[in-house]
C-alpha cells in the first residue's frame, strides 16, 4: 500500500493524519483515504474530481502531471505528499 502524507498547512483546516491506502493510480489512492476522510475530499479535489488549483501532489518526490483524472501509476510502496502549493509575494 501506498504511504500517503499530507503537510500541516493542509492538517490546519481538515484532520488528515498519514495513513496507508491500496490503489494502482493517485485517484484510487486517494479515493481510497477520502472514503475514511470525506470531508478532506472539498479540500483537495475540486467537484469534478481534478486537482483544486493551489494543490500539489508528489509521488515518490515528482509532482503529478495528470492533475484532471489522477491517472498517474502508483507503485504498492510509494509515498504520497499532498499539500497545499502557496503563492504571492
């Protein structure tokens, strides 16, 4: 199962512990910890189900390309940082 990690900026706003959760593709996975955690689901996906735009997700230190469906394969001991992408100046 894949290790999945979210930051504290993101832990402020949602509760979200690290947990382990079993998928071949970041949907799954996430799909997966959001059916535990639904209320995390309005804070990182947007109704569509894409990525919501100040989000990032890293799997195994590479950021995501597919940001729309999520499609990006999952390795059984990858490890998942989701986190919220800060902007300004």
């Amino acid at each position: 199962m894949a290790d999945v990690v979210f930051t504290p900026n993101l832990q402020r706003h949602v509760e979200c512990p690290r947990r382990e959760a079993a998928g071949a593709t970041v949907r799954e996975v996430l799909d997966a910890v959001f059916a535990d955690n639904p209320r995390l689901r309005g804070y990182v996906v947007d109704e569509r189900g894409a990525l919501r735009k100040h989000m990032s997700v890293f799997i195994d230190g590479r950021q995501i390309s597919d940001r729309e469906r999520l499609s990006d394969p999952v390795e059984s001991r990858s490890e998942i940082y989701v986190m919220q992408a800060l902007s300004g100046g």
